[in-house]
C-alpha cells in the first residue's frame, strides 16, 4: 500500500518531478523546458545564422564637391593666364641687354661668314675633275719638297768618327769660321738601352760603352760654307779621333781613284786601329767602317782614301 502511495502522483507534482523517458523526450520539444527541470540543463540553444561579409557601398560625392573643385580649377587656371606686370629696367640691365644682343648678333654674322667660306672651298664639282685636281696638288707639294730637300743637301756636310762627349756647341766652333751654321743634327747614336728612343739617347747621351763614337750633320746658310768645311777634313779635334767630313749630296768629294775596298775586317776594329794600320802605306786623308745600325758593330768591311793615289804596298 505504501508502494502504491509513492508511485502515483499527482497531475501538478508530474510536471515538476522526474518522470521515465522526459529527458529523451524533451530533445525533441518545441517548447521550452521549465528553467527548474532537469531537462533544461540538457537542451541547447538553435544555433546562430552565421553572418556573412557585405562590401561598404562606395561614397558618392555630392555635388557640392564637384561644383568646389571645378571652381578651385577655374581659380587657378585665371591666375596662370594672368601675367605678372614687365618690371621696369633699369640703365644697367639696358646697356647689358644690348651688349648681350650685339655679341650675339656677332657670333651669328661670323657664323654665316665661316658657313659661306666653307661653301666656296667645297664648290661642287664632279669627282673625276676633283680627284684628278688634288692628285695634281700632291704632286706639285711633293716636288716642290724634293726640290728644297736638295737645295738643303748642297748646303749639308757629313762629319763622322765624333767622339761620344762632342757636343753642338763644340762642333759650332769647330766650324764658325768657316760659315754661318743653320742647324746641326746627331746620327749613328747606338742606344744603352733599347727601349729608349735615338732621339732621347742622343741628347741625354745614353750611349754604348763600346760604341766611342758618332755621326753628325751640319747645315749651313749658303753653299760656300760648305767648300770651307770640306778642308777640316782629316783633322784630329780630340785625341786619337780623326774626323771625316764629306758632303751629303750624290756628287760627293770622295775620290774612288784615291780609296781601296778593305774586308774581312774584326766586327770591332776601330776607326784609330784601322787608320793607324795603313799609314805605313801612305798619308791617310779618310777611313771609313761600315757599321750596323742598330748594334753599331761593324760588318767587316770598310774604306781608306789616301792623300795620292800611288802609295806602296802594305
């Protein structure tokens, strides 16, 4: 009986207590659970809608805007257009103005000028004409120069076997009496160094310590200078140096009837050694050795002019 009592209930109490299957059942109900039953600590809530990305709308520009940039544009354009009032020059700025203009005026009339030179020197004409007229100019440049080199050759005197310490000022006085000297100019300068020029080696001195001698040409204004200079021929300037001088021209004073031909020679004989060995033959005017230019040895011939043209055996 006591059983029965505590299973019955009543309607109202049902609600409120626990009853089999409520918690399943309660899942699937509409209506919400009271805020008190067991069956509220087990219902969710429905989800939320999730809230999707929209773009802000672009800002559109009232017309009150536009219409204030047109009128700031129309502002601006008035005041470019508008210019500044000229400023008044002064004396100064004139004078500098018309002195500026005048020199430019200048430079443009000697412009024209140089442009219609110009123009004239480069006339037009056909090519045959124009090649055949500068071919004719060349020619008469280069004979005209080939004339002067031989008036200059009249006027020139080779003097060999120099010795190395001979200088310009020493073959000046060598020859000043015999006539005025237009230029003198060193030859056959054998470099200590090869690297270095002849030009260089010569004015420097930087020669061989074998080599003891050099070659010069003498230049004089006239031609009488020249026939003077022919009797230093021979003559000892320095000890145990003899010069030769001669002329440069084809028809030189070197008499063949009067030379011999002398060969195999020692590549190093000297000019003393030569001379010295064929004055037992006879008074000795000139020797002469053929010598390599760029080593300044011999090649083992030479020459040797007498004073006569009979001389004794050797």
């Amino acid at each position: 009986m006591k059983k029965k009592q505590s299973g019955e209930a009543s309607p109202g109490q049902q609600s409120a207590d626990y009853v089999v299957g409520q918690v399943s059942g309660s899942l699937s109900q509409k209506t919400p659970a009271a805020p008190g039953s067991l069956s509220a600590l087990f219902s969710t809530a429905a989800p939320a809608a999730s809230v999707l990305f929209q773009p802000a709308p672009e800002p559109q520009k009232s017309t009150e805007v536009k219409e204030q940039q047109k009128e700031t544009l129309e502002v601006k354009g008035q005041t470019s257009q508008k210019k500044k009032p000229p400023k008044e020059k002064t004396a100064a700025d004139q004078k500098l103005e018309n002195r500026e203009s005048s020199l430019q005026n200048a430079d443009e009339d000697e412009q024209q000028k140089t442009s219609v030179m110009k123009k004239k020197r480069k006339a037009p004409e056909p090519d045959g004409e124009n090649d055949v007229e500068q071919w004719v100019m060349k020619r008469q440049k280069l004979k005209a120069r080939k004339a002067e080199e031989a008036v200059k050759k009249k006027r020139t005197v080779f003097v060999g076997n120099l010795p190395v310490s001979c200088t310009k000022k020493t073959l000046r006085s060598l020859f000043r009496d015999k006539g005025s000297i237009e230029s003198i100019r060193f030859r056959s300068v054998v470099r200590e160094d090869p690297s270095m020029s002849r030009k260089v080696a010569a004015i420097q001195r930087q020669v061989h310590p074998k080599k003891q001698s050099v070659n010069a040409y003498v230049v004089f204004k006239d031609e009488e200078g020249v026939t003077k200079a022919l009797m230093s021929n021979g003559m000892e300037i320095e000890k145990d140096f003899y010069i030769r001088v001669d002329r440069v021209t084809e028809s030189s004073s070197h008499d063949h009837k009067r030379s011999v031909f002398v060969g195999n020679l020692s590549f190093e004989i000297n000019e003393l050694a030569f001379r010295r060995h064929f004055e037992e033959c006879g008074s000795v005017e000139a020797v002469r050795l053929v010598r390599d230019q760029n080593s300044g040895l011999g090649k083992g011939f030479g020459y040797v002019l007498f004073e006569v043209r009979r001389v004794k055996c050797c």
